[in-house]
C-alpha cells in the first residue's frame, strides 16, 4: 500500500484555539510567535480510504504551525524549512507522498523548491481543485439555468495557479469573460488566451457577471455584498475565504458555493475535525490521495501552472476510484433548495426575501 500524508495549518491565530484552548485567550501576533517556534505535529491518522477497484490507503495530517500571515511575511527560507520538516515527518511515518495544504502550496515557488528539498514526492493538489472548481461551477450555473452562452463570467486571482486554469477552460464557455487580477500585465496575459476576455484590476467590475470564481491567496476577504449582481453564482475555492460572511446575511438572492468538496470513497476517517461532515475532504486532499491508491509516488502538481491535461488525468482518476463532487456548501452549511430558488428568482428579476424574514 503506498501512504500519503497531508498538511494542513491554522488559517488563523483564533483556529489554533482547536488544538490548544488556551491560545482564545491570548493575542493574535503572540500566538503567532509561539507557533512559529513549535516544530511540526502529526494530528491525526487517516484510514479507511477504499476505492471501488478494491485499492485501499490510509495516511495522516501533519500540522505546519504557521498561518497564512506569517506564510506570506516571513523569511521564504525560514517557511520552505517548516513545509519540508513536515516532508521529513511524513517520511519517517511511512508516507511515500504529501499534499501540501492551502498556503503550503501558495507560497513561494508553489511546491518546486519543497519538493527538491522533500525525501518523499509532493503534490499541491491543484490540478483537481481547478477540475472540483469548474465541475461546481458548471453544476451551479445549470441549477439556476444559467444560458451560459448569453452570461458573463469573472475569475478573480486569475493570474493564479488555479485560477489561470480556471479562466482558460470555463472562459470557452461563457459569452463573455472578465479575468481580476492585481497586476494588468500579468492579468492581460492571461485574458490574451481566452477569446474576447477582458483583463482588470479592479474588482467592482465582477457586478456585471453571472457566474464569478474566485480563488486569490489574499489572507481576508475581497468579495463584499455590494460586489455582487442580482443572482449570481459564487464559486469560493480560496481558503480562507475570498467571500464577506456579510454576503450570506445581506445578499439572500446570490448563490455562494464552496469550491472544491470532495465525497472520499470507503468508510474514511479522518479522526480530526476541519470543518466538514465525515467522508467529504478538499480536492487537494483528494488528488493526493487518489495519488497513492494509485501507487504513484511521484511529485505531481507543482509550481505556478496547471496543465489542462492534469485536470483531466484527475477527472479520470476520480472516476475511477470513486472521488465525486459532494452536495454544495455555503458557508459550512449545506445548501437548500430555498438558497436556489431564491436565486432563480432574482434571476428572473422577482423581489427575493431577505434570509432572517423568511426564520
Ligand atoms: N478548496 C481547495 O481544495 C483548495 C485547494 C488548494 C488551494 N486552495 C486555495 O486557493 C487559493 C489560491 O491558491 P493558488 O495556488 O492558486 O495561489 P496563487 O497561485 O498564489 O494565486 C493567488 C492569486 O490571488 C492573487 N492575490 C494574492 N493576494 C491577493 C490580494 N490580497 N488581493 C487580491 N488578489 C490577491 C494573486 O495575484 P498575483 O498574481 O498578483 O500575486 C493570484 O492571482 C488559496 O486561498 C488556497 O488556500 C483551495
């Protein structure tokens, strides 16, 4: 059996309170700077991953005390050391791969650097969140009934490893597309490969779309209520959240879903709680672990670029061991068939009641 491990990080000072209650009573920059000289913990063992090809494997979550802030500010150098510490430990538990979680594979060269300095092969998992991305998506947009060929969609973080991809395959779809990035050279190219996209910097420009995807590493929210048209679909891949939570309380009418959730097949138990009901897990997750029941050890998503056919490789491999989109989720909340219809409705251009009046 090949084993894999997965790291995850707090995605703020307040989420370390998980593991260690007192840090709730203590300030954020101080709780910073006692994880940064924790070393890296294994939290939990993952078993019972069975797909239907009879292949089985089991893994564990490794913790990289660092949050995105200190992801982002500290010294490169200092954050490749942590990502590959957690590598080493893997290794030593008998993990032949390892994903790297949310800003493990944001940072720096996204994985290139990790997966030299790793004894074992690394993945970011980015190639089946771009496929969970745009299969969410799509589902979402034909749900409300969605002309995709009259709609705009906007990508925000397109100049991003997933939302490059993203924009490349979904823009084909739609009538038209606005890619968001923060730097307009950068965002141009991107728009330069899509027929008719236009590039932009600045996001008030997402009002005018149908269908929105966004997936920046910014580390607070960038979409607020006042972004966003009547109706549309929200497709949230970031972690944390590109999404106000103010938009699931003052914007009834819009449908926010959260990318890349994954149903993992067998009777999986991850054995620690990181948001989600049992058996559902992020795509990144996923793709390593359909990596291992394939019994590739090999480093597979890695820097800055994700291929249309890695989307596709793991499309195939998901079907093939039974990896599938779960129901939508809003906000840690599964999604009703009131939150469609509402938006339906204001699709249609029909008054849409306000969450709480509806109670
Ligand atoms: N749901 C899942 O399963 C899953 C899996 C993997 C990753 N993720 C999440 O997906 C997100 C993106 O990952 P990635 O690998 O594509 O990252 P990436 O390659 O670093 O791209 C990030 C994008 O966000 C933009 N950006 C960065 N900071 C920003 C800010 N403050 N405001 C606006 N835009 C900003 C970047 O612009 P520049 O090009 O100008 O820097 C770039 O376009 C992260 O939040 C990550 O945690 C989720």
């Amino acid at each position: 059996m090949t084993r894999f491990a997965f790291i995850i990080h707090p995605l703020s000072a307040k989420d370390v309170a998980r593991k260690y209650p007192l840090a709730q009573f203590l300030p954020e920059r101080l709780v910073e700077a006692l994880i940064r000289m924790k070393k890296p913990l294994i939290l939990s063992k993952i078993t019972g991953i069975t797909s239907p090809t009879g292949a089985t494997t089991e893994g564990w979550f490794i913790a990289c005390p660092l949050t995105p802030r200190q992801m982002l500010t500290l010294p490169i150098e200092e954050v490749y050391e942590k990502i590959t510490a957690c590598a080493v430990l893997a290794a030593k538990q008998g993990a032949q791969i390892i994903g790297l979680g949310a800003f493990t594979a944001v940072v720096g060269d996204g994985g290139i650097t990790v997966a030299k300095r790793s004894p074992i092969a690394v993945t970011s998992g980015n190639s089946y969140t771009v496929a969970t991305a745009i299969e969410g998506t799509l589902q979402a947009c034909e749900l409300l009934g969605m002309d995709l060929s009259k709609s705009t969609l906007a990508v925000v973080g397109a100049t991003g490893s997933i939302g490059k991809t993203c924009a490349k395959v979904l823009g084909k779809r739609f009538g038209r597309t606005i890619v968001i990035g923060r730097d307009l050279e950068r965002t141009q190219a991107v728009a330069a490969e899509i027929s008719g996209a236009v590039a932009s910097t600045t996001i008030d420009l997402i009002h005018e779309a149908d269908a929105i995807v966004t997936v920046t590493s910014a580390d607070s929210e960038v979409i607020l209520p006042e972004h966003l048209k009547p109706g549309a679909v929200v497709c949230d891949v970031a972690r944390p959240r590109d999404v106000s939570v103010r938009v699931s309380r003052e914007r009834p009418d819009v449908l926010v879903i959260e990318g890349g959730v994954v149903q993992v097949p067998g009777d999986v138990q991850f054995n620690f709680r990181f948001g989600f009901p049992d058996g559902m897990a992020y795509a990144c997750m996923s793709e390593t672990m359909m990596l291992a029941l394939e019994e590739r050890a090999e480093s597979y998503t890695l820097g800055k670029d994700v291929s249309v056919e890695q989307v596709e490789e793991m499309l195939a491999l998901a079907k093939k061991h039974g990896f599938k989109l779960a129901g939508f989720r809003s906000f840690e909340k599964a999604v009703d068939q009131a939150a469609i219809d509402r938006a339906k409705s204001a699709r249609a251009g029909l008054a849409v009641v306000p969450v709480a009046a509806t109670l």
